[in-house]
C-alpha cells in the first residue's frame, strides 16, 4: 500500500540553529513531492515542489531550501532559522501520470522557532 | 496552477444543520478538488468534481460546479460535532502545483 511517512512531527529549535524536516514515500515510483507551511489558523502556502530527482521548483523566497536525493525522500531544511519559520510543515504527494491529481498529505511537521 | 479562494473564512452551526461553504477561482480547470483538515492534522482528499460534471455527491457530501461562474459549492449535510475542521478547495487547471486558499473554518456546535 501507498503511505508517506513524515519527522519528527514536532520540533523546538533555537533562532539561528539549523532545520532538516523529512518526507518519504512508500509503495509508489516517480511521485510528484510537495512541500507546505501553515501558520497558525491560516492557509497552506506551497514552497517548494518536485517532479523527480534532483528537481526542485520554488514557489516562495525563503530562508528555506528542498532536496530530493532519492525517488520518494523530500528534505525541507535551513542553515539558520529565523522565528517566522515557525509553523505546521506538510509533506504530500500525488502519483506521476495519474489520471487525476490527488494529493495524498504526510500526519505533518510542528516546528517552533524560539 | 491557480489559488482557489474559500468563502466564507469562519463558518458555525449547531449539529444537525446543513453547512455551505463556496469556492471561486479565476482560469479554466480540468477538476476541482475539496479537502478537510483536522485541527493539528494533514489534509484529507474528500471528493473531486471534473470540468464536465455540474453535481457530485458522496455520503452526506455534496459538491456543486459551475464553470461560466468559476464556482463551486461544498454542502455537509446533517453535519456532525465530527465535521469541525477546515475545508480547502483546490481548483486544477492540469498543473504540478497545487496552490490552497485559505480555507473555511467550520464548528459544528453540539
């Protein structure tokens, strides 16, 4: 069966330290990985997303940068975090070639900048 | 893709009341979809509706689309203290990216 994995699901970190959040994905091949953040009581807003390895659209400038080294591995990650990358992080995917685009969202990321 | 916009932002009803929420949005799609989200959880795909499709039902969802408005309508019927989260729709004009608006907020009273 298909399911994506998300960690760690919350996250304390200091102003300046550095951020690795990771998504995997299972049962699929060549998925279409999507990066989000959501601040509190609002909208998703889309970071960054990837049709394959190695590819990386960003939609957003950010302290914030993606990875994709393997198939179904997504890494958000940052040098130096700032306090207004505090948020809820979602990892999702959708299948390559499918017939209809669903996106299928990771259980999420907490992360609190202090 | 494109952003499709939630409307209204906060929505509350008591149990067993019928809850609308509605979504606009500005280019031809292929599909529009409509996710819940659970306080403090992901999204969950609820129900998709194509271009060619005016009306869609699933369990006590139903959705409405109308493309010469760039509309679309929610409807949880008999709604559930179960049914509180937020709604997002996602219009898909055959993109790779899925841009959400920022949704409608419902609490269903007991």
């Amino acid at each position: 069966s298909q399911t994506i994995h998300q960690w760690p699901a919350t996250l304390v970190q200091p102003v300046g330290s550095p951020l690795s959040l990771e998504c995997t994905v299972e049962g699929t091949s060549n998925p279409n990985l999507y990066w989000y953040r959501q601040a509190a009581g609002r909208g998703l807003q889309l970071l960054f997303y990837s049709v394959g390895i190695g590819q990386i659209s960003s939609e957003v400038p950010q302290n914030l940068s993606a990875s994709r080294p393997q198939d179904r591995q997504f890494i958000l990650s940052s040098k130096k975090l700032l306090l207004s990358d505090s948020g809820f992080y979602l990892c999702a995917w959708i299948p390559q070639g499918a017939g209809a685009n669903v996106l299928t969202f990771g259980a999420g990321s907490r992360l609190t900048v202090l | 893709s494109q952003q499709g916009e939630e409307d209204p932002q906060a929505l509350s009803i008591q149990e067993g009341e019928n809850a609308t929420m509605n979504c606009s949005y500005k280019t031809s799609i292929n599909n529009l979809q409509w996710y819940r989200q659970n306080s403090g959880r992901g999204l969950v795909h609820l129900i998709l509706i194509r271009s060619n499709e005016r009306e869609k039902h699933s369990g006590r969802l139903r959705v409405t689309l109308d493309t010469s408005k760039k509309s679309s309508s929610l409807l949880i019927t008999a709604s559930r203290a179960a049914d509180t989260a937020s709604y997002f729709c996602a219009p898909d004009n055959y993109g790779q990216n899925f841009v959400f608006g920022p949704g409608t907020r419902l609490s269903v009273l007991p």
